[in-house]
C-alpha cells in the first residue's frame, strides 16, 4: 500500500501546475461515473421479486450485493470527510425491498459526489487512508458489479454496460452521448 501511494503521489508531484486535480477528475469521470451508471442501472433493471435472488447458496442475494456498495460508498465517503458513517452495514442489512435498497444505493452515490465536490488532489493525497478511500469507491464498486453481472445474466437481463456498449458500437452517437443518456436513464429520482 506504501509504494502505491508513493507512486501516486511522485506521478501527482510531476504533474504541471496548470493540470489541477489530474487524479481527482481521471478517476471521477472515467472509473467511478461509468460503475456508478452501471450499479443504478443493475439495480433499476433487476425485478423486485429477484432481489432475494443468489447464483449459489453459500452467495449474497443480488439485494445484499447492492446493500454492500451502499454500506462502503458511505464508508469511504465519510472517511474522506472525515465524519462519523450515516449508513453502517448494521443499517443497510435492515434494507430489504427494491425501492429501499435502490434509493439508498443512490443516495449514497450522491454522498460520494457531494463528498468528491470537497475533495482536490492534495487532499486526496494527504495519506494513505485518503488514497485509498478514494480509489475504493472506483475499485470496490466494480468488484461488486462484476459479480451482480452473473446474476444479471443468469436472468436474462441484459447488464447496463453491455448494453452501453451496444448502443455506442452502433455508430449513431458518440461514447459521451451514450453514456448522458443512460445516466439520466438510471439516475431519474
């Protein structure tokens, strides 16, 4: 973990001036954007009466997958404000119904865009801890898309980013089009 914040830290430090916040505004719109997309879209697009719904026995439920995303985006989140975690694991396993796990899922991706709002690359930075807190709602988010795909697919349902990709292999809009359009698909309140 050391060297990985020592090396982001040296590629920062060798970043000209005038490129401000180069790993804040990388990470946002490349990584964490596209995974957030996805996970709203994941949890729109699975019925309600599949929440409940695991690949194996010994697996989280498709719910429980999505409740873990809300429990650590709220985690890091507040580690990079430095405040108390709103919403515990002890909270989020008391979610159970669609509506519940969806809302909270995208309530705490508005706590991690207000939070990176606040947020620049030196205090990014700063430690170890906030390094990682930052990259983890990228990192963790995709892990964790990754394995409600299977459960996706395994009903039929066609996942967000494939779908994302098909329309943009069309040719008819451009990759940034695509992706607009799907957030306001997903994230409508």
């Amino acid at each position: 973990m050391k060297k990985t914040f020592l090396l982001i830290a040296s590629l920062v430090a060798a970043v000209p001036a005038h490129a401000q916040d180069t790993l804040k505004t990388t990470n946002i719109q490349r990584y964490y954007n596209p995974v957030k997309l996805d996970l709203l879209g994941a949890a729109s697009v699975m019925p309600a009466d599949k929440y409940g719904f695991t690949l194996d026995p010994a697996q989280m439920d498709f719910g429980q997958w999505i409740n873990h995303s809300t429990e650590r985006n709220y985690l890091d989140c507040s580690t990079l404000r430095g405040e108390p975690n709103p919403m515990p694991k002890a909270k989020t396993d008391l979610l159970t119904t669609k509506a519940e796990i969806a809302k909270a899922l995208a309530e705490s991706f508005d706590y991690c865009d207000a939070t990176f709002e606040q947020l620049n690359d030196q205090k990014i930075l700063a430690s170890p801890q906030m390094v990682t807190s930052f990259l983890h709602t990228t990192v963790h988010n995709n892990e964790i898309y990754g394995n409600v795909v299977g459960y996706l697919r395994a009903n039929h349902i066609l996942p967000p980013s494939t779908e994302m990709m098909q329309e943009m292999r069309k040719g008819n809009k451009t990759a940034a089009e695509v992706m607009k359009e799907m957030m306001e698909k997903y994230t409508k309140k």
